[in-house]
C-alpha cells in the first residue's frame, strides 16, 4: 500500500491481479455526462479508450447497479458514510473495476490512484475507499515569467494530479504582458496565450488557479532591483531613495493614484486566469507610515487602510475570494518566529479591522513547539491554510499542530516554491520520490494536505 502517495483513507490491495489494462475500455455514467473530456484525458494516461465492452465502470451509484453494489462495499469505510465532491471508491475484482463517485472531481482522484495500482500491466484485486481530510491542497509557485512556463506545464502535467492538488497559486506579479499598463516592463513576461494553455491545463486536472500579485511590499529587492510598478512610478515609493530600508521598498497605501494603476492590473489577471480568487500577497511589509501622506497613522491603520482598498476592489467589485499571507497580522514579539513570519513593526492590530472571509496563507518555514498564529486567526474568525517551505520536518510539525489547535478555520495547506533551481521547482519534476531534503518537503506537505497530519 506504500504506493499510493496520498496514502488513501482506507485500502486494501490483494497480490493477485484482477484485469489487465490492455485492451481495457471505460464507461461513464449519467452523472459524468457533462466532464467526459477530463475523464477520458486522465484515462489517457494509462492508454484506456471509452466505448466498446466496458470493464471499467465511472459514475455514481445511481447510474448503474454494479456502481451501487461498489458503493455498499466502500461506504461503511468512509467517513460518515460520505463522498463529497472529492471521495471515490473504487473495487476492482474479476468482474473488472468500478469507480464509484459523486461528481467529476472523484473521478479524477479515482482514476489517479488506479494509475498507482496498476503492476506487471494488470490492476490488482483491490477496494479502496478514500475522501480528502481537507478541502484546500495547494501549491505555490514564484514564478519567473515566461522563463518558468516549461517548469509549470510539466508540474500541471506531471505532479500535481499525482498528489491531488486542487489548488495552483501563481506569483506573477509584474510578470504579464499587461495591455492597460504597457509602460510596466519586465524581462521574459508571460504572455496572454500562455496564460490561457495553463488555465486550460488545470481546468483538465480539476486545479483551480489563483494569480498573484504582491501588494504594498515586495516592490524591490533591497534597494537595487525596483519592481515594474515602482521603475515606471517612482513617486509611488513610499521611501524614494531612502537606502537604508529595512528589507524591501513600499508602496505607499494613502496615494490613490497607486491604486488607478493597481486595480487594473488585478483585473487583467482575474481575466486572463478566468479566476474565483486573488491573492494579494502583503507579506514581509517593513517600510510603512514614512512619507508625508501617511506620516503620524499607526502601522495598524496603514496597514488594515490598504488590505481593505484591496478589499473593496478584489471581494466588493469583482466578487472573488482574497487571500493574502498572513505574518504582518501576528504579533511577533509573543511568538517563537522572526520578524519576517512574524509582525514586530505594529501592524498587527489591522487582524481586528478586516473582512474575516479574507482567506489567511499562515507561512512558517521552522520547526516549532508551537506555532500561535493558528490560535490568534483561529479565535478572530479567519479560515487559513498553513504554508510550509523547504524543511520536511517542519511541515509535519506545523501540519499536525494546526489539525491539533485549529479546529474547523484550518482548511488545508499550501506548498510554497521560492525558486526554479534544484532546491526548488526544479526538484519536483525529477520524478524521484523519498529524496530528502526539499522535494520530500514539498511532497510530504502535498501528501499530508489529502490525508490529514494527525
Ligand atoms: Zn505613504
């Protein structure tokens, strides 16, 4: 059983084998009529055509007695008895293979674990009976523009179905070839087309996809190199050509004019990505209440003035759902973590004065005893995910100390990807699995996002 990553809620898998995958043929049921492209891409993969004598059944247990009779035998193993949009079962036998499923979804999940059970050509006996412990599996990426589009269409392609992903955050920040904003110029960035091969791609692997654009901080790296936004905007710096900046430069939230430029760049992306949610970034935010505007407003207020403008524009105007990391909303000085993943520049208070359906990406890279951002967004009424980074002892830790102490406000966990190399996204496409180091974080996050930390 080892070898289905993510380890299944419930499985057992005999040593005989029960149906060859030659030759095999698959058929969908009522309730699949409207997804059969995405099944039959994912039974692509194994070389299985639909049509013709079908010993590979799809569908709920309504839409053929041999799918009900499947689901009596998984059922007792789930969970209250209960798929979800997610959960399949699936039982394979000599009288062939049968998927039981609510819905689309399922059936994409089925069908990856039936590609992990197949050896030697033939699918073994076999009854799994499996839903996902949390509803938000993520991974994320910083891209590098056009650069990383390879990168991205193998990881789509090639990883994240294996591990069940169901949710694809994209750092493109300046990185499009913007049309409202022609005078925001960055090497390499993606093109609208690319954007749209992506979009289709996830959409075939049941992914949904949430672009990124770093707000308010991040609009440099140190003081050399200056983000698009601040290069063609200079007067937009909250700190201009202060050089002693803390980490990186600012937008400054009280000058509206930033916001003409920013809010039509935030519309392009939810267009092109044909999104339901935006994440603002707003992480690691040093440089703050400096400039004649804001000077003498407390960073709290600054800082809750310019998640709320996003607000307004990415919840109230376009009705999506906003996501934004969560360090600047946590009081550092009473946490184990640094000044990075954890606020000491008083901006805290802001977690008091925003919209609580702000979904929270918790960030913590270490191995903590305990991790308190989880309580402090768990009591304010915040849904969060947990995001691990390179270090995969960490991501267990955090992991089960969230399951442990979030309650029903942790909805799963994100993955984050802070470069291309070898340490980075690069390590996920070798196709080793077990490798210590970063792959076996990333991968053990993916993991216990399906099956749970506990
Ligand atoms: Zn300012």
């Amino acid at each position: 059983m080892s070898d289905i990553v993510p380890k299944p809620r419930w499985s057992r898998v005999w040593p005989e084998k029960a149906v060859p995958v030659k030759g095999l043929r698959a058929r969908t049921g009522k309730t699949l009529a409207g997804e059969r492209k995405i099944v039959a891409g994912a039974l692509a993969k194994l070389g299985i055509r639909t049509g013709g004598n079908a010993r590979l059944l799809i569908g709920s247990r309504k839409d053929a007695p041999e799918l009900a009779h499947a689901w009596r035998k998984g059922k007792t193993r789930l969970p209250g008895g209960k798929l979800g949009e997610e959960g399949y079962v699936l039982v394979s036998d000599s009288d062939g293979i049968r998927i039981v499923v609510d819905g689309v979804r399922g059936a994409f999940y089925g069908i990856q674990t039936l590609v992990q059970l197949v050896t030697g050509g033939a699918v073994p006996k076999a009854l799994v009976a499996d839903v996902p412990v949390n509803e938000f599996r993520g991974m994320h990426i910083s891209t590098g523009g056009a650069k990383s589009y390879a990168k991205i269409t193998r990881l789509i392609e090639e990883v994240l179905p294996v591990y069940k992903v169901n949710t694809l955050v994209l750092g493109i920040g300046y990185l499009y070839r913007f049309k409202s904003h022609p005078e925001l110029k960055s090497a390499q960035p993606f093109t609208s087309s690319q954007v749209k091969r992506i979009v289709k791609l996830c959409r075939e692997r049941c992914i949904r996809v949430i672009p990124e654009l770093n707000c308010l901080g991040h609009q440099s790296w140190r003081t050399e190199r200056i983000g698009a936004l601040l290069r063609a905007y200079p007067e937009f710096n909250e700190t201009p050509g202060k050089q002693n900046i803390t980490y990186c430069y600012s937008w400054c939230p009280s000058d509206p004019r930033v916001y003409r430029v920013v809010f039509d760049l935030i519309d392009e992306l939810i267009d092109v990505f044909k999104t339901d949610a935006f994440h603002v970034g707003m992480d690691e935010v040093f440089e703050l209440g400096e400039c004649p505007r804001c000077r003498g407003k407390g960073a709290a207020e600054l800082f809750a003035k310019a998640v709320n403008d996003m607000y307004r524009h990415v919840v109230g105007r376009r009705r999506k759902q906003m996501l934004m990391w969560g360090d600047r909303l946590i009081d550092g000085s009473r946490t184990p973590y640094n000044r990075m993943n954890g606020a000491r520049n008083g901006t805290h208070p802001a977690l008091r004065m925003i919209p609580r359906d702000i979904l929270i990406c918790d960030w913590h890279y270490h191995t903590h005893r305990s991790y308190p951002s989880v309580q402090r967004f768990r009591k304010a009424g915040f849904d969060f995910v947990t995001c691990s980074y390179q270090k995969p002892r960490a991501v267990g830790t955090f992991m089960r100390y969230a399951a442990e102490h979030g309650g029903r406000r942790w909805i799963g966990h994100l993955d984050t990807n802070w470069g291309e190399g070898k340490r980075g996204l690069e390590c996920l496409l070798d196709g080793k699995v077990g490798v210590s180091g970063p792959a076996d974080a990333f991968r053990r996050g993916l993991d216990l996002a399906w099956r749970g930390a506990i």
